[in-house]
C-alpha cells in the first residue's frame, strides 16, 4: 500500500505500509503527528482519496492500494493555560521539576492542542516561562513520552534553559529510568551504542541505524539489571544520550522491548496495560544559577508497581 501525502508546500512523500488496515489507523500509524481524530476529520473532509475519490474513516485499505491525503497548512496557535494538576517535586524562580503522570502529553502539537503538561505550565507558572521554546513550546528543555512517568525539569527563563539545555549537549545532566522488559536479560550490565534514525517507512517511529548512519544519531544507554522475574526483567536505564524513544528502542533491539510498548514490543501486551511501563526515576542536574549539584526521585508509580506484581505471578 503506498500513501501520498499533499503537505503545505505541495511535496510529495510516498510511505508503504505491508499490511492491511483501517483508513484512520492507517493515516494515524504513517504521518507523524497525526492523531486518529485528526485522520478521521480529513477523511470526513474528503481530503483523502482512492483513484480520485474520497473514502470512509472505516474503509479497509489493501496491500497495493494508493491512498493521496491532501494536509491542509497548519493553524497558527499558542498554547493557553489550563488548570491541570501537578505533582511539582521542586520550584524556584528559575526551575520547576515535575513527576510527569503516564498518559500526559508534554506539549501542544496536532490533535493534542489542549490538556497537555505546558498549559499546566503556563497557568502555574504564568509569564515566568522561558520563551526559547516558542509559544506551543514554553519551557520545555526535554520531553518524555506521552505514556513515560516521571521527573523532567522545565526552565522558568531564557538563561535558565541555556544553561540546562548546555548540560543536555554536553552529558552533564544525568536521568535514570526504570522499565519493566520482555524477557530475562542475561547481562548484569551492559552498554548499548546504537545509533537512532527515523524509520524509513514508519514515520512515527524511530529504528537502529546499524547500516546507514548518515541520517541517524549517535544513541548510548547504560541498562543494569535489579530483579529477574520468570518471565521479565526490572532494569535501570541511564541515558548518556537522549533520543527519541531511545530506551524503547534500545531494549527492543536487545530483543527486550518495554512491556506494553506496542510500537516496538507486541501489539496486545499483557495485564490489560496501555502503554510502556517506563519511568523517569532520577534526574541530577547543576543548578543554572548556584551551580548546585541537585538530584531528585520520584518513586515508582501504582501503574508501575501493580505491573511488577502482576508479573512475578506469571510463571
């Protein structure tokens, strides 16, 4: 199946899909950035077209066939406030650290334009936001996965997100995660040093670039075991480098994705989870004013821990 798209400068893109689906999953799985619900609206515009014709959010697309999907330009948009709850593990005037919850989106993009981690941002913090990021973007130094918990720290102002985005560059700022893996890793530690590239075919995806490396980035992570269940393993990630999706990555190249990481494990994980169990524990960091060496944890959260029990059950 190949799929044109029609973006706002006019470029075609040709994507292959190998098997068969629904039109709205199909456009959802391939166009990066798109959301089911965003899918659907075009197709219910009649933006997207088989052989000239529009077809249905529920059309079963085959092997072979040519989808065109006609994007139209973005709409200009800024990021509002919105009374969002947070777990705020630590504030001052030129940091916050927050323990992110599973399922919130860090920042505004196409079909999450509200309910995401920077209008909570924005209504805590008001203007005191760092504006480096750009209005969908304020703030934000690093990102976790939508379905990623855990600790991340957001700049209050432009100096403070230089010096902490400086620490990025330069590997200063230590994260620790912990994940809960298919399968028992046999080493006690190990260094993966993959490089990590966008899929050529599935865009919403990343991939290891073992062959070419000249359109991926260099990707390092450190994976020291704590506990091998019968059928699983709890281990410690720490990044050297920050990619995106790079542990997720990582662990299924190793031939141990992230339970519940559908994108790069099995399609239907076990215990009913909706998502990799997948959190960001610790977070070390020099602060950009006192140069303060600071660290903070954010324990393992229910999700977390009921899918470790849930596990150890598993024989």
């Amino acid at each position: 199946m190949r799929l044109i798209l029609v973006p706002k400068k006019r470029k075609m893109t040709e994507l292959i899909a190998h098997e068969e689906s629904r039109a709205d999953v199909f456009l959802s799985s391939e166009i990066e950035g798109m959301t089911r619900s965003s899918a659907q609206r075009l197709l219910a515009e009649g933006r997207v077209t088989m052989l000239g014709r529009p077809i249905a959010k529920n059309a079963q697309l085959k092997a072979g066939d040519v989808v065109v999907c006609d994007i139209p330009p973005p709409v200009p948009y800024e990021a509002e406030a919105e009374a969002i709850q947070l777990d705020i593990i630590y504030e001052d005037a030129d940091i916050i650290v927050i323990n992110k919850p599973r399922g919130l989106v860090v920042h505004p993009g196409a079909g999450n334009y509200t309910g995401t981690l920077v209008n909570a941002l924005l209504h805590h913090c008001g203007d005191s936001l760092s504006g480096i990021g750009g209005v969908m973007r304020p703030g934000i130094v690093h990102r976790l996965d939508k379905d990623t918990s855990g600790l991340m720290v957001a700049a209050k102002n432009d100096i403070a997100h230089q010096a902490l985005a400086a620490q990025l560059a330069t590997r200063e700022m230590g994260r620790i995660y912990h994940a809960l893996c298919i399968g028992r890793v046999k080493a006690d530690c190990q260094k993966v040093d993959v490089p990590i590239g966008r899929h050529p075919i599935h865009r919403k995806k990343m991939t290891p670039a073992i062959t070419n490396r000249t359109k991926a980035r260099d990707a390092v992570t450190h994976i020291t075991v704590l506990e091998r269940l019968p059928r699983f393993t709890l281990l410690e990630a720490q990044l050297e480098t920050g990619r995106t999706h790079q542990i997720r990555v990582h662990l299924a190249y190793i031939g141990h994705p992230v339970l519940g990481d559908p994108l790069y494990g099995p399609k239907k994980p076990p215990f009913g989870l909706d998502g990799q169990v997948l959190h960001a524990k610790r977070l070390t960091l020099s602060h950009p004013t006192t140069k303060e060496e600071m660290a903070f944890e954010a324990p393992l959260p229910e999700y977390f821990a009921n899918a470790i029990v849930k596990a150890k059950r598993i024989k």
